[in-house]
C-alpha cells in the first residue's frame, strides 16, 4: 500500500510544536519510513501562529505537500487557519476541554492537559500526550515512539524520560481506545532502519567537519545560527575552535586570519549580514585566502522576513565586493548536495586560494529529512600546492614569494612561520613578494593572475543535474532548495501526459553555460522556478547564455514552494 501522509501541528510558538514534530518524524524514520519535516514560525519567542508540517513516505520525500491528512491543534486559531487544507476523511486531533468548538464527524477530542497533569504530572507535557494520540490513531508502534523519547530526553534522568513514556502512552491509549473503530487509517513500520534524519544545516557543519574545518567565527542570524550551533557542540568531541563574535566584519575576519595561517575556516550568516561581510570577501579575493562562507537567505531589503525563506542574493552573492576577483557559489539543493558541497567548497578554496560561498535559504537550513548515511570512503581532502618544509630550502633563504606568478594563477602555499620563509599578504595590490606597489605593469599581471583561476575552478564543477528525459518538450530549471518541489512536479506533469524534465544548478558560479545553453536548445519550453520577485537566474541565464527562457515561476512571499503550485502554474501557461 502507497504511503503518503501529513501532519500539520499548529498552535503557539512555546508550546512545544516541534518536539511534536521531531517526535514524529524520528519514530517513522526508525520504522524504516521517509520523513520530511518544514517549519513556519514567526519572528518571536512567544505567541503568534506558528506550524510543523510532516510528511511521511514508503518512498523517498524531497518536499512537502500541501494536503494535510492529519491537523494537531493546540489552540483555536489553527483549526480556523488549517481546516479547509484537510483532505476528505482528514482528522482534526484537539483538546475540546480547553478549545470550545462545535465538534464535526473528523474532529477527534482528546484531553490533552487533562492526561499531561495526570500521568505526566504537568502542562508541558501537552506536546507529548499529543504526540501519542497521533500514534495511536494510526495505530503506529508505540515502542519506537518510546526508543525516541529515551533518545531525546535521557540525559535529563530517568524521571524526565518516564514521565513523558507515560504521558505519550496515555495520549496514544485514549486515541486508539476511543476512534480506531472511527478513524481507520493505519501506518505500519517497515522494518528497522539507520537513515540519518537532519536538516540542511546539520549537513553544512557535518560536512565542514569531515572537510578538516577546525574554526569557525560568526554572529547568530536566521537562518544559519544552526550551524553554528552544531559546529560549537561538537567542538570538544574533534578539537575544534568556535568564536561568535560581537559582528559580521569581526567574524570574516577571523576566518580571513585562520585561512591565512593555514587553517580550514567558514563563516555563516545570512543574507543583510553577509553585506556586512563584504569588504572582507574582497580582502579574501586580494589576499588570495581561502575561506568558506555559508549564505542563509532569507526576504529583504535588510531584516525583512528574518524567519521566512527567498532566493533574492543570488545575484548579489556572484557580484559582491569591489572590483574583479575569482570565486565560487555554490547553491545545494538537497540534504546530500548540502553535505558533500561544503566538503568540495573547502577543497576548491585552497586548491585555487578563493573564497566560496555556500548559498542556501530557510527553507533548506531549518527541513529535515531522511538520508542514507554518508559514504566517508568518498571523501578526498585536497589542499592544493601546499609547500614542505624541505621545498622552502630548496628555494634558498627566504625567498619564498606569496604571489609568485604563474601559468595556473595559483601560487605555491607556504604556511606562516614555516622556517626559511616569510609569508607576505596585503589588502593593497602588492608584488610577487607580497609587498605594496603603484606600477601599472605589477597591477595589470597581478590582476590576470587571479583571474587566470577562474578557468582552473571551472574544470572543477560537474555540469546541472536532468532529472526526466533529456529531450524533454518542457524543461523546469531551478537552483537550491527548489529541487524537491520541482522533481515532484515533474512526476505529476509526467503521470499527467506532460513531456517535461527538471534541469537543477547546485553550482551557480562559475556558471555552466554550455549545459544550460544546451538544455534551452533542446526544449520547446523552458521555465525558471525561483523564490524571487525578478528571476535572477533568468537573468544570469542571459546574459551567460545570451538565451532566454520562456517564462518565470516566482515565488516571493516568504514561503516555499509546493510541487502542486508548479504544476497549476505549468499547466497554465503551457494551455493558456
């Protein structure tokens, strides 16, 4: 049996909406099921309408639905919000003691803060007894719910993990004792399974760890303060260095200066503070540093919507800083793209002494999903032309040169305080030796040299993915976290009788032109899917390409897209 089903859990932000949906989603994923969990929340610690959407899966998940199966309700508000998103045969799960609706045939009543004080022996156990009535009304396994809450709450003592056992199974009990003989649909596990289940974040500072990262500096801004947070948590297990620092130009620079001694260094932040940031990017491009700097978008100009989700930098990210310098942007638009993007963007940035930036957005940092574990056999460090010690005194008595010319535009890397060398930078346009200069004839070949790079990062990049026929009528072309959503569009539009395919960008800079290029030619449509009011990537298309698509699909209000708002709007303009 086909299993596609969701949970939308709504209420408050402090009430524990995503304990309820992280609870979930583990407990399926352990069943062996395919879990993808989106979050909406406001810009607040309390109050407001937040949600937690989950959707579980026989088969892997990319994006959400807009279909909602099941609704959990903490408060009013949400049944007034969501009830009309319910499919036939939908269920409203609520607290009718604490809620005073007129009840309908799919609304199910179950004493929440009755059976928390009870049997968990307080309020902030809502969240779990309604975690085990949605259980129990899909007559799912309660035993790998509990192997859950052991996980998430062992550390806080024996007490903490029973009480909530016990307030999970009261929840569960009451639901499936009181509307399984009304509510019959049923999830069953299938089998164990060892999928990771995290989010686009935790792949990002994963990644950077398995790269070899050992220091990290920022500022905590949304969407990005995640990763962070788990490159700080993890820093005594793999001796690893965390500074958030008093602002954005403070952090970059302490990365310029790890990168500069030889250390593998990222930054992250958002997209206003990545602006910040900028005089420092080209202090990085002058220097020939390599840094990694991860991008969180999210809607502007300046805060705008600092918890919602856009695709608005694009263009910004390829042109930011002063004057020309080489670069890499890349744009991950999976869980696994995330993961092995962040290990290629620190191999790229000292192998071409660049810096990358790793441009992701809301939506991507805060979903999880279910993932095969990694395959670290795969992983290739690659440092570029780092010299030994024994290379320095072949060359003589310092006279090592930082930004010695060469055929490549790549320099030979000595790291600072290495005996026999001085390692000479400067923000300035400098000389071979790394010294200041005013010559035109120094400025002019010191500026091809660090272009010459660029051609070097080039061979680097894999072309765009095609998923679907690659002589497809209709091609859908996207970049970042739009990937699920048009996958699964083109599944439906294919089941439809549409001949369409998905062309997906992870690598924005050095843009693949001669894939894209190629793509436009063989369609007969061609439709940019973005998160922007302009089309950037329509843009950069032209003028990379000199081709222009067909038409755009944007989306600008802070949410993301659902792969049934690409299909009405294909579907539209390819009949209209």
């Amino acid at each position: 049996m086909t299993i596609d089903f969701t949970f939308k859990i709504g209420g408050e932000a402090g009430q524990g909406l995503q304990s309820i949906g992280y609870a979930l989603s583990k407990a399926f994923a352990k069943g062996g099921l395919y879990v993808f969990l989106n979050q909406d929340y406001e810009s607040r610690i309390r109050g407001g309408h937040t949600f937690v959407q989950v959707r579980v899966r026989n088969e892997p998940v990319y994006t959400l639905s807009e279909e909602v199966n099941m609704l959990i309700a903490l408060n009013k508000e949400t049944i007034d919000l969501h009830k009309n998103e319910l499919v036939k045969g939908g269920a409203i799960i609520f607290d009718g003691e604490k809620i005073p609706i007129k009840a309908e045939d799919n609304y199910y009543s179950v004493p929440l803060e009755k059976l928390a004080l009870e049997k968990g022996g307080s309020k902030i156990m809502i969240n779990t007894v309604a975690t085990g009535a949605a259980m129990g009304m899909l007559n799912y396994d309660f035993n790998l719910l509990t192997d859950v809450l052991y996980e998430e709450f062992g550390r806080k003592g024996k007490d903490v993990v029973e009480s909530n056992v016990k307030a999970a199974r009261a929840g569960y009990d009451y639901s499936k004792e009181n509307y399984r003989g009304k509510y019959d649909f049923t999830i069953r596990s299938l089998g164990s399974s060892k999928r990771m289940f995290l989010n686009g974040g935790e792949a990002i500072a994963t990644g950077a760890i398995v790269a070899g990262c050992k220091f990290m500096a920022g500022y905590p801004m949304t969407p990005t303060s995640p990763i962070l947070e788990f490159f700080a948590s993890k820093a005594r297990d793999y001796n690893l260095v965390f500074v958030q620092s008093e602002d954005e130009l403070a952090a970059i620079n302490m990365v310029i200066g790890a990168g500069y001694a030889g250390v593998r260094a990222m930054t992250a932040t958002a997209g206003d503070g990545f602006a910040l940031m900028v005089e420092g990017l080209g202090q990085a491009g002058m220097t020939e540093t390599p840094i990694v700097a991860v991008v969180g978008q999210r809607p502007g100009p300046a805060v705008g919507l600092p918890t919602r989700t856009s695709q608005a930098d694009l263009l910004f990210m390829i042109r930011a800083g002063n004057d020309e310098f080489p670069r890499a942007v890349f744009t991950p638009g999976t869980i696994e793209d995330a993961f092995w993007l962040t290990i290629k963007a620190f191999n790229i940035a000292e192998k071409y002494q660049i810096p990358v930036i790793i441009l992701i957005d809301q939506h991507l940092a805060d979903s999880f999903r279910t993932v095969d574990r990694f395959d670290l056999s795969k992983v290739k460090i690659e440092r570029g032309e780092m010299l030994s010690e024994e290379q320095i005194r072949a060359m003589g008595l310092y006279n090592y040169k930082r930004h010695q010319f060469t055929e490549s535009g790549v320099s030979p890397r000595a790291i600072p305080g290495t005996p026999g060398c001085l390692v000479v930078t400067d923000a300035d346009e400098h000389n071979e030796e790394g010294h200041i200069i005013e010559d035109a004839e120094t400025r002019t070949k010191m500026v091809l040299k660090r272009l010459r790079k660029f051609e070097g990062v080039k061979k680097e990049m894999e072309p765009p993915k095609i998923y679907g026929p690659e002589d497809a009528k209709i091609t859908l072309i996207g970049w970042g976290s739009t990937y699920g959503a048009i996958r699964e569009a083109v599944d439906i539009l294919r089941k439809d009788g549409m001949d369409v395919s998905m062309l997906y960008i992870n690598v924005v800079w050095p843009f693949p032109k001669d894939e894209v290029s190629s793509a436009l030619s063989k369609a007969e449509m061609s439709f940019v899917v973005e998160n922007n009011a302009t089309g950037q990537l329509a843009c950069l298309i032209k003028s990379e390409t000199g081709k222009e698509v067909n038409g755009k699909i944007l989306k600008f209000d802070g949410r993301p897209f659902s792969p049934m708002h690409i299909v009405k709007e294909v579907k539209e303009r390819v009949r209209g």
